[in-house]
C-alpha cells in the first residue's frame, strides 16, 4: 500500500529560507568576506519574500497532521519574518564598525527563523522539539558571535547551558505527555485528556512543557538568563533576540497549550497566571534600578511577555486576540527602541549608558520624540499602541473572571511606567551630554517607520484588529 506524499507547498516558505540560506552560505564561502555585505542584502530580502509566500499561501494539514497552518500561524510567522528582516537590516552598520561582521551572521539568523516558523506550525510534540532545536543551536552561535568580546561569548556559554536545560525539561514533560496519553499529535493528546481525565502524570507533564518553553519567552521563574544575555551579546543579536524569537516560543505556547492540553485547563491556567503574575511585577521591579540599557530593555521584555501571558491565561478568543495585537505592538516597539540603541555611538565607541542620553532632544530633536513615543508605548500610555495592547489582555482577563491578574497587572505597568519616563525626562530635561555620530539611514528608516506606526496606531487598528481576530478564532 503506497502512503501519499506529504503536501510540501504547504511548508513553501519553510523550504524556500532552507534553499535561500544554503545558497547564501555557498555565496559567502565561494566569495569570501567582501560578500559579506551582498549576503546581508540577500538575506533580508530573501525574509520579505518568504513573509510575501505566508501572506499568498493557502492553508491545511500536512505531514500526517504534525505541520499545520492555519491563519493564526499564517499571521504570526509573517510578524517573525518581519522582525528577522528588520534584525538583518539593523546589523551590518554596527558589525562593520565593531570588526565582527560575517556573511555566516544573517545567515544564522534566516535558518534560526526557519526554526521558529516550524515552532509555529507545529501541531505535534516532536515537531515542536524539532522547531526549538533549530532556533536555539543557530541562537546560541549568534549570542557568541563577537569572539573577541569575552562578554559576547560569556552571554552565548550561559545561553547554551540554560538553554539545553530548558530543552531537556521540555523533553521530559513530552514523554511524560506522551506516556500518560499515547499520542505525540496535539489532537490525540486531546482526546486521550478528555475521555481519560486529569492525571497526576498528566499534571506533571504539563509543568515540564510549560517550564521548558517559559524559559524561551524568559517568562519568571525562567527569565534567569536574560539580563545577562542581552547585554553581554552583540546590540543587533540583543535586538533579534528580543523581537522574533519571543513572538514565535509565545504563539508554540499558546497552540501548545490550547490545542493539545485545553481539556486540562484547570491545570495550565494557574501556572500560567502565575508565570503571568511573576513576570509582570519583576519585570515592574527589577528595572528601576538598571543604569545599562540593554539590562534594562532585558527587564522590560520580562514584563512584556508577563502582560502578553494574561491574555494565555484567560484561554478565550479574546485573549489570543489580545496576544496577537500585543505581539504586533511589542514588536514595533522594540525595533524602534534598538534602533536608537544600536546608533548610541560617540568619538567611534558605542555606550550603553542610559544617562548618555542626556540632552538628546536638544543634540537631535527628530530622535528624541521619536523615542519619547515609543517609550510612552512600552509604558501603556494612551493613544499610543503600547496601551491598546495592554487594554485588550486586560480585558480577556477580565471576562473570564481573572480579575486579581487584570488589577495586578495595571498595578505593574504604573510601576513599570517610572523607568520608561525617566529616560524620557534624562532626554528632554537634562543638561545635555556631547552629540551622538548621525544615525545611519536603515536605522533613521526603522526608527521613523516604528515611530509613526506606534503613533498612530489607532488609524491602523481596524484592518489589524480584523486579521487578528479571523486568526484568533481558528484556535477556536
């Protein structure tokens, strides 16, 4: 009996960053470095075009039921495409003057994403594993990419050993999964759920699995490696590590735990509203005192991924709407804060310093507001999009009667709010320290584009909003 084929135009864009990154990595080695910078390009485009076969491909099942996409993967991969593209293009100005730009760089970063966009489709637990595995082994090179910078290889020697920590406690929660249900597949785990019950082999696989992929969203308690990672690492690999690699591991936690183990709600629900929880107030916390602004920004995604969590633990349509709109505004955000971050460079040396900020708005006004908006974002200030985000989790949480999480968590954004104006007012209120070199156009580019859209969210926010519910609902 002949078993049909797996539907490969389903994984097309998968297959097409696969191809593309193999013919890259032969271009950069046949080239030599001064290909380097036409690697980059390539890249980057080759990012766009596979978020333009997301948006045109048709959607299904394939590869007996482990791949799966769907218009809630559909949606999210293009956000991690996006967020890749703009990690690519932000990093060459500042590998070049830092003396550690290679072609292998946006190649690891285009093969990392194409571990993420398995992690998203995955709709099986050795697809998952696979998924991960990919993303973490192309991270943990990137993370120690600057091998002349000791801090560069100490963030991606601390970042592979959590990580295969991380990765082994998601192996055993599988198993334990696997065991206690009989199936790999997140429809059979399921069924096996429903019609067997809660178990306390069950229960203990579930804490696994959540464990293992709440240290890929740096989720409290398993955000231990944060700080020091993203400010040991190379700025531009902190800002890649900050934006997609988050959104993918946050939207696997949500079909993980939704479609495989939604019969056992009780049980996921308090962990993670306690993820949620914890993340929020020391994400609120631990950042007031931080004087590094890549430590600080480290914080600030704890706290993120925190609210990001309500929306997961009210386990409704309206929270995995909540999440989409938030990881739309999470990202644009992010980028447009590393962009001024990665063009924070004086006399040839790059500072970190938040006080070297002093003065900016009269040193380079344009910046100054344009970081001003998005530091009200980050802060939840309305109109801006950072509040819409927040307002739409709150809300699920609300409706499904969370209501301790919801007031805990608007609790945590005032707090949380003081770091963020205090940049502002070190910005606009202090006496000015010496003028940054001019800002590079790809990162004028990024920062003005952020900038605008987290302006003007709200004008945008129908469409958005539209897309983000026709792909929430397909989890429903």
């Amino acid at each position: 009996m002949m078993t049909a084929l797996p539907d490969f135009a389903l994984a097309g864009p998968e297959i097409l960053l696969a191809a593309g990154a193999l013919v890259l990595l032969m271009l950069g080695a046949y080239g030599g470095e001064r290909r380097a910078g036409l690697v980059s390009g390539l890249s980057a485009l080759l990012l766009v075009v596979a978020a333009v076969a997301v948006m045109l491909g048709r959607e299904g099942t394939t590869f007996d039921g482990a791949f799966v996409v769907d218009g809630f993967a559909r949606f999210v991969k293009v956000l991690v495409l996006i967020g890749s593209a703009l990690a690519v293009v932000m990093t060459q100005r500042f590998a070049v003057a830092e003396k550690f730009f290679n072609f292998e760089l946006p190649v690891l970063i285009v093969i990392a994403t194409i571990g993420m966009m398995l992690m998203i489709s995955a709709n099986d637990l050795i697809g998952v594993y696979l998924g991960l595995e990919l993303q973490s082994l192309a991270l943990y090179v990137v993370a120690a990419f600057h091998r002349d910078d000791g801090r560069s290889t100490e963030a991606g020697l601390k970042y592979f050993v959590l990580g295969a920590l991380s990765s082994g406690m998601l192996l055993y929660g599988a198993s334990l999964l696997y065991g206690f249900t009989g199936h790999t597949g997140f429809a059979g785990i399921a069924a096996a759920a429903t019609a067997g019950g809660s178990s306390l082999g069950l229960t203990f696989g579930i804490v696994f699995v959540a464990a293992g992929i709440a240290f890929k969203v740096s989720a409290v308690p398993f955000h231990m490696w944060t700080p020091d990672v993203y400010e040991g690492a190379p700025t531009p690999v902190t800002a890649f590590f900050a934006a997609a690699p988050k959104i993918a591991a946050m939207a696997m936690f949500v079909r993980v735990v939704l479609e495989a183990l939604g019969p056992a709600h009780v049980e996921w629900q308090q962990i993670v509203a306690f993820m949620s929880l914890a993340s929020m107030v020391l994400g609120a916390f631990a950042a007031i005192g931080q004087r590094n602004i890549k430590r600080l920004m480290a914080y600030s995604s704890i706290g993120h991924m925190g609210f990001a969590l309500v929306g997961l633990a009210a386990g409704s349509e309206a929270g995995v709407y909540g999440i989409l709109i938030y990881l739309v505004t999470y990202l644009a955000m992010t980028a447009g804060a590393f962009a001024v971050i990665l063009s924070m460079r004086r006399d040839g040396v790059m500072t970190e310093d938040i006080d070297s900020l002093a003065g900016l708005s009269r040193t380079n006004p344009a910046v100054a507001y344009l970081l001003g908006i998005i530091l009200f974002s980050l802060a939840g200030i309305p109109p801006f999009a950072g509040f819409f985000g927040k307002y739409f989790v709150f809300a699920a949480a609300i409706n499904a009667g969370l209501y301790w999480l919801a007031v805990i968590g608007i609790l945590s954004s005032v707090v949380g709010a003081y770091y963020y104006l205090r940049i502002v007012k070190i910005m606009f209120l202090d006496e000015p320290a010496a003028a940054f070199e001019p800002m590079g156009g790809e990162m004028k580019a990024v920062l003005g584009v952020t900038g605008l859209f987290v302006a003007a969210f709200a004008l945008v926010l129908g469409p958005l909003g539209d897309a983000a519910l026709a792909a929430a609902k397909t989890l429903f």
